[in-house]
C-alpha cells in the first residue's frame, strides 16, 4: 500500500495549508473503529496551563491517554491531592499512562519519594531519567513496588543518555520491567534512526516521546509531519511489534498556545495509524 504522506507534507508546507489542517483536525469525527497505537500526549506539552485546563483542552482534541509531568501533578502534593487529580482525569475519560520525566540522583529515600508518589497515582510506569550509578537502586525499587520505569533520552546534550541505546547498555542485564522511552527527535538529533531503533530496542522499550524537526542539526521543531522525521515508517515498526505502550506527542512550540499545533501534529499521527493499521 502505497501512503501519500509525502504530498500531504508539501501541502502542510504552506500557510494555507497549515490553516486548513487546523481546521480539519478541529472538525474530524473520531476514528470509526479503535486504534491499536495509543496516540495520545505527554502533559508537559500543555506546561502553561492548570491540570483543570489541560484536561479540558485535551478533551477538546479527543486526547484519550495522557502522560502527566508534575507541572500537573506535582510530587509534593497530598496522597488525597494526587487522587483527587486522577480522579478528573478519569471522569474526563482520559488514561493515565505514566508519570515524568522524574530525575533521580542514587539517593534512595529521594528514589523511594518517587515511587511512592507513582504507587499513590496509580502510573502503570515511570518515565525517569536517573543518574547512570542510580540504575542499580532504580531496579531494586522497580521490582519493590513492581512499577515499571522507562528511561528517556535527551539527545546530544544529555551526558548519560543521548540515545535510547546509550540507556540500553546499563539495563539489558537488568530487570525486564527497566525499560526505555524514545524520545524520537532527541534520537534524530543523537545520529539515530528511530525506525531501526525500534527494533533494536526490542520488549525494552515501554514509552515513545514524539516530536518532529526541521534539521537533524538542530533542535528546532516543528509540527510532526512537517519535519525529518520518517513516521510512517516509524508508526509501521511499531505496528508490526504490536507494541502496547504509550505513543504520546511532546509539543514543545508556542507554549503558550501550543493547541493549534498539536490538533495539526494529533491529526497527522492519527492519520498515519489509521493508514498503517488498515493496510
């Protein structure tokens, strides 16, 4: 099957375009049948807005899972304060998919202030990025409170993790609930293929990070789709996988109105899913 990806990005690449894909990821009705991918959204794309805010707005765009930082659900609040918030989320018919990214220094009650608040919230996993000498105490957590963790990539910039594989080296060994989120422009930006990546990460990866780019050279982004990065093929891979995990947008333009963007972005992923999963 052939997918006309490539013309709908030159379409996207001019100004009237972008307008009418807004417009169209506004207006679509729902998917007709359930996507096996779990498209959904990393909440730090909506980081200038409350927890009551974002959930409407995701509500709004049809968002469906959720992966929440702690701008919405902070580490310091009450056990009745994060299940109050969770409590919304489920109201609202959004799934929780996990919490982070949560840094963590090998300091154990600091990793242990971590796992309780995951428990509390109920995150069937963790999106962390520990310090390399902390994996040992992060495994010795993860099978305590048996909450998988996924460590995230920051790309080039990142002295531990520039790429899903740098993370892979320290936990093949290890537990099969330590895992890894890609996130897929900072292992562009890290000289990775996402598509291969995906293959040579294996059951290890839980989580994907998704944003798109102009360069590989640089950090500037730009809605998925209309960027460097291969998603159909990427989308593909994962299908083929039958990967269950998380496929959450981390829109990082314009955060202050970020929700244009992530319509265009969401309508594209959905797209290509709904083309992959038919074929």
């Amino acid at each position: 099957m052939t997918f006309p990806f490539t013309s709908r990005r030159a379409f996207l690449g001019t100004a009237a375009g972008t307008a009418a894909a807004s417009l169209v990821a506004r207006e679509a009705p729902a998917s007709p049948r359930p996507r096996r991918l779990k498209v959904g959204l990393a909440s730090y794309s909506l980081r200038k807005f409350s927890l009551d805010q974002a959930i409407e707005m995701c509500r709004a765009m049809d968002v469906r899972y959720i992966t929440l930082k702690d701008v919405h659900l902070p580490m310091t609040a009450t056990s009745a304060e994060i299940k109050a918030a969770v409590a919304k989320l489920d109201a609202a018919g959004i799934t929780l998919m996990g919490g982070g990214v949560i840094y963590m220094k090998n300091d154990e009650a600091a990793v242990r202030k971590a796992f309780e608040y995951a428990k509390t919230a109920g995150f069937p996993l963790i999106v962390g990025a520990p310090d390399p000498d902390a994996v040992p105490l992060v495994e010795r957590m993860v099978r305590e409170y048996n909450i998988p963790l996924a460590i995230h990539n920051h790309g080039p910039e990142d002295k531990s993790y520039p790429a899903p594989q740098d993370a892979l080296k320290l936990i093949k060994d290890r537990d099969r609930r330590l895992g890894l989120c890609m996130d897929v422009g900072h292992t562009v930006r890290a000289g990775g293929d996402p598509v291969r990546t995906v293959a040579e990460l294996g059951d290890r990866l839980m989580d994907l990070h998704v944003k798109d780019l102009r360069s590989a050279d640089n950090d500037i982004q730009v809605e998925v789709g209309k960027g460097i990065v291969d998603y159909p093929g990427l989308i593909r891979a994962l299908h083929q996988r039958n990967f269950a995990g998380h496929v959450a947008l981390e829109y990082e333009i314009n955060e202050d109105h970020p929700e244009a963007g992530i319509r265009e972005s969401l309508a594209y992923l959905r797209g290509v899913v709904d083309a992959v999963e038919a074929a």
